[in-house]
C-alpha cells in the first residue's frame, strides 16, 4: 500500500513544484499560484501522514535505526524556523527564534530525527494558537542535557488530558479534530523519537492561555567544530556536459523528472525498463543513474546486480528511486548495488544534494553587469535610513520582524552597488543568534556610514 500511493503522489508534489519554480519567470495570478500551493501543502501532508504510519510501526516494531552525526545545530534551528514562518505569517501568527549563545553549535546526534521532533512541534505550535499570538522556539542548555523548548499563546490543553495527548490518533478533545484537523499522530511519533534519543519530552500548559513542550536530550558536543553547511544555491551550475540515465517506468514520472533535469541544464536519458536501462547505459556510460525498483521485464534489483558485472559500472553511482519505504527494502537495494536511496515522492533538496554529490558542478564568475551596478540613488539612500532606523526600534525577541525588515532593505538596495549589504547579512546572523549588543552596534555602523556619506 506504501508503494501504490507513494507513486501518484510523487507526481502530485512534484509537478507542483515544478509549476511553482516556473512561476518565477512567468506573471501569473495571484489565485493561480496560490492553487498551486495548495495543490503542494495537500500532497505534502499526505506524504506526512504516510510517514507518521510507516514511522509508528517501525518504532512500535523495534526496526528505527538511529544515527550520530556533525549537525550544526544553529543552522538546523534557523531552518525550522524559515520552514514555519511563512505558515504562521500567513495565519498571523508571530514566530520568534531564541538561540542561547551558551549551546554549542555542533553537537553529535541523530539530525533527521531532532528535525522531525521540532517539526512536529512547532507546526503543531501554528495549527493551535489564534491571530495575532505568539510563538517562540528555544534552544538552551541545562547541565549536560540540550533543552529544546516550543512555547505558544494557544487554547492550551486541560490538565487531565496532558498525557493523553502523547497516545495515537487522540487530541485535546473530540472537537480539536474537527475545529483544527490532524490525525494526532505528530505527538506520539515525537514522544517516541525523543525516548529512542533518550530523552525526556514534558508539557505544561493552561486552558486559553498557551502551552509549552519541553524536550531534553543528552548533549554531546561534536569533536569537529570545522562543517560544511553548503545547502541549495541558485547560482550553482551543473555542466551540460553530464549524462544522468532515469531508468523509470512510470510516465509521469519520466515527464517530472525531464522537466527538473531542462531546469537545471543537465540533459536527462530516459529508459523504459531494466533491460533498456541495461542497453542504454552501455552506450551512454552515464555519470549518475537513476532507477525504480519495481519495473516491468526487469526490475530494478536485477538490473544494477547485471550492470555491476560490467567493469565500467563497478563503481558508476546508482540511486534507487522508488516509492518502498520500509528499512529492509533500502537494505536490500544497497546489498544489491545500488549506491543510494531516495524514496517517492522525492524531495527537491535530497535529489538535488544527490546531483552535488555526483555530477560537475561550478558556481559562475559574476557577469559584468552584476559587477558595475550603479550606485545608489539618493531617493532610495533614504529610504533604507529610514528603514534602518525603523528597524533600530524593533525589540531582539521579534525575530520575524526583524528579519522581514532586513529582507525589505536588501531589496530596496538590488541592483545598485550597495554598502550596506555585508551588514544587512551580518545583522540577519545577529538576530538569529538573538544578539541584541550586535545588531545595536551594526546598525550604529550603517547608521554612521550614511552620515558620513551626507
């Protein structure tokens, strides 16, 4: 069941996606890209639902694998936080950050399931608190334990159903899933991840008033302070000159995946089956190969174990594709051969991060005209000033206002050779970090820089 809805819903968020990127380059109405999100907020959510199920009965059978990595903590946070703010703006919703400059910044743990658990948390925080609330996301330390905090101005939750809401499909009462929606499987899922990190998750709340979910987990700070944090940047390049082979039998996903590759500028092959993923792959000698698993004629499994008794593919990267989700399926498709795994419906970020990992890619040289912008016009000098100022009496903790603010003067500055741009970026650092002494002293400094322009 895992596969036959995973495979429409691929098509689903991925076509969406695809539309909403092209809308960058294209005037479309306001309601037409608003349907279009829509469209990608329901496919996503089912995808949730798909994985909150498939999560519970691994955990609920012993078979969740943990893993201890570098994560820069910081940065993951910052993430959340931009993954939730458009959500709680739109429902206006006031989303703070709090970053304690006493957490280390890279800890050891596993990222995808601290990830989850905040997730759950905070898109929970959103769906329960009312316009104009707020609601404020915390990192801090208490002894050797990491303390991860979610407070919000919600309904708040009864004293006598407090435990009850940690237990599968249950929610504050009867009439939450019908005001709010929910499967009240985010919390259980979150409860379960936090003790398999061995941790503790605690609420405390009062009715009409907020609530706030408190999770510790032990501190283990990274031996190797030094990562490499390179995520998604518009300006990298992919050669033209790479071949990538999909070897992909369903043909809504082989138009999904051409029009993903033509965005990128990477030319995509596109093969039926196995066996003409076999003979294709022998003419082409791709640098990536994508493939599903289940196909007709040959399945994917058969396929990369013949490919790999070719000398020339011993060692080419072969990433299964594919809607099987369980652990054990994975395990076999890498004894099989296969290099990686991403499963359907893919993640714009994960096939990309694969792209990165195998094929060449180059950031471009500035273009001349980027490089001789004009300088800024008087008119436009002063608006940032007044910006800055404004932005001056915005209080630390209002961490969306601010950066709403710093986004508003980088845009009135695009185009021109701006001086303030190195600061815009050190003082968006500094109000994630919570820092109020570094962003006085950095506005100070622009401040400063105008008048002595005058």
């Amino acid at each position: 069941m895992s596969h036959e809805i995973r495979t429409p819903l691929n098509s689903i968020v991925g076509f969406s996606e695809i539309l909403i990127h092209r809308t960058s380059t294209v005037i479309v109405p306001e309601e037409f890209l608003q349907f279009l999100e829509n469209i990608k907020t329901a496919g996503q959510t089912l995808a949730e639902l798909i994985n909150n199920i498939l999560d519970l009965s691994k955990i609920e059978a012993g078979r969740m694998t943990l893993s201890s990595e570098n994560i820069n903590l910081k940065l993951l946070f910052q993430s959340i936080y931009h993954l939730n703010r458009y959500q709680a703006e739109s429902k206006g919703v006031l989303l703070n950050y709090d970053f304690d400059p006493h957490v280390p910044l890279h800890i050891m743990s596993d990222r995808s399931k601290i990830n989850q658990i905040l997730l759950n948390m905070v898109s929970n925080a959103v769906k329960f608190t009312p316009v104009g609330k707020n609601i404020t996301i915390r990192a801090s330390c208490e002894d050797s334990w990491m303390v991860l905090d979610v407070i919000d101005e919600g309904i708040g939750i009864p004293v006598e159903r407090q435990q009850t809401i940690f237990n599968a499909f249950e929610q504050g009462d009867a009439s939450i899933t019908r005001g709010y929606g929910g499967t009240g499987l985010g919390l259980t899922i979150t409860r379960k991840l936090v003790e398999l990190l061995k941790g503790t998750i605690e609420v405390h709340s009062v009715p009409d008033e907020g609530t706030t979910f408190r999770v510790k987990l032990p501190l283990i700070v990274a031996p190797d302070q030094d990562m490499d944090d390179e995520g998604i940047s518009s300006s990298m390049k992919f050669s033209p000159e790479s071949r990538v082979l999909l070897v992909e039998d369903n043909p809504a996903n082989q138009v999904m995946m051409r029009s993903i590759f033509k965005d990128l500028g990477i030319t995509l092959t596109v093969a039926e089956n196995g066996e003409e993923g076999i003979l294709k792959a022998v003419s082409l000698k791709p640098e990536l190969i994508l493939m599903d698993i289940h196909m007709p004629k040959m399945d994917g499994i058969t396929a990369v174990q013949r490919l790999r008794l070719y000398p020339e593919f011993a060692h080419t990267p072969i990433v299964a594709t594919t809607a099987d989700a369980f652990l054990e399926q994975q395990q076999r498709a890498k004894k099989a051969g296969f290099t990686g795994y991403l499963t359907k419906p893919i993640e714009y970020r994960k096939l990309y991060a694969v792209l990165m990992q195998y094929l060449q890619h180059t950031t471009p040289e500035p273009t001349a005209h980027e490089t001789t912008s004009a300088p800024l016009p008087e008119d436009v000098q002063r608006q940032i000033v007044t910006k800055l100022r404004e932005l001056s009496e915005i209080p630390i903790f209002h961490t969306s206002k601010l950066v709403h603010h710093i986004d508003q003067i980088h845009q009135l500055g695009k185009g021109f050779t701006s001086p303030y741009t190195a600061l815009l970026k050190q003082m968006e650092t500094a109000a994630f970090a919570g820092n109020a002494d570094e962003l006085e002293h950095l506005l100070k400094e622009a401040l400063h820089d105008k008048s002595s322009d005058s």
